[in-house]
C-alpha cells in the first residue's frame, strides 16, 4: 500500500477543517497507546495465521494468547484515553462547540440576509408592477393614458436635462460660462 500524500484522502472534516491524515496524527498524539496496541493486535493476528498454515499449533495457541492481551491492553488504552479527556474538560470539546456556535450564527445570519433580500425583492416587484401599470394606463390611480396633467406621471429625460440659452453642437457647456 502507498503512503505517498496522493494516495492520503485529503478531504476535510465538517467541524475543523483539518484533512484525514492530520486527523489521524492528532488523534495519534492524544492517545499514542491505542494505535499501537490495534498494531499489537493485528501482528499477533497475523503471526497466528502463519504458525496455524505450517502446523505449529503450540506456537499458534501461543501467539492466539499474545493476540487477547494485546486486544485487551488497546481496550484498556482506550478507555483510559477517554477517560482522562473527559476529565480534563477537553479542549477539542470546547473547540466543537465553538465551531458549532459560530456555523449556527453564520446559518441565522445567512437566514436573516435571504429574509431581508426577498422583502426587498416583493417590494421592488410591487414598485416595477405599480411603473408598469402607470405607463400602460392600467393604473386606476392614473390617468396618463386619457393626457391628464394632475396624474402623478413620472418625470421624462427631458424635464431632467439643464436648459441652456447657449448649446454649441448640441452638449450643454454651462459650467464654461
């Protein structure tokens, strides 16, 4: 088997962010016993699988033993570790929850953002309903459509433009004056 970077998932956890083999050497430096005993375990499991294909069977029943008490020390390693990171308030506990915390306020955040986005989207769709209707004279509020002066008909591009008494090629240089 490989153990080059390339053949090591890389995919990150959900709560931290570290990839699979960085989690793997954190959880080996926190509790350093239980890995070694799953080794123990697996080569002792496979030294009885050798002695019992060439008939050894003392040998066989004498690394089946070796195989118990290294699977019973792992048990016990694990225990331990587990017990004395619950003693300790354990920091990576605390990290969790923070990461938790922080996920949950980016999520109402982000929920409060899609609330206030849609409010404004149904009040900007109501508005370019309300312009629409005006210019076609649907609107019964106006009456632009019939040449009523007292509607409240939007302002033209004319009405917007400056009016200058002297235009030189059409472009108003007022401010030269």
């Amino acid at each position: 088997m490989s153990t080059s970077p390339a053949a090591v998932p890389t995919t990150p956890s959900l709560h931290t962010g570290e990839s699979y083999q960085e989690k793997a050497w954190r959880k080996f430096r926190e509790q350093p016993l239980v890995p070694i005993g799953t080794l123990a375990t697996c080569g002792a499991l496979i030294m009885a699988t050798v002695k019992m294909r060439r008939g050894d069977s003392q040998s066989l029943n004498n690394w089946l033993r070796v195989r118990v008490i290294a699977q019973g020390a792992t048990i016990a390693a694990v225990c331990a570790g587990t017990y004395a990171l619950g003693s300790t308030g354990g920091d990576e506990t605390k990290q969790t929850r923070q990461l938790d915390e922080i996920q949950a306020h980016r999520e109402a955040r982000a929920g409060r953002d899609r609330k206030e986005f849609e409010d404004r989207l149904k009040v900007a769709e109501r508005q370019w309903k309300e312009t629409e209707g005006a210019l076609s004279g649907k609107d019964s509020n106006t009456n632009i459509a019939k040449g009523d002066s007292t509607s409240k008909a939007l302002p033209s591009v004319e009405d917007q433009i400056p009016q200058s008494s002297s235009s030189r090629s059409g472009a108003s240089w007022w401010w030269l004056k």
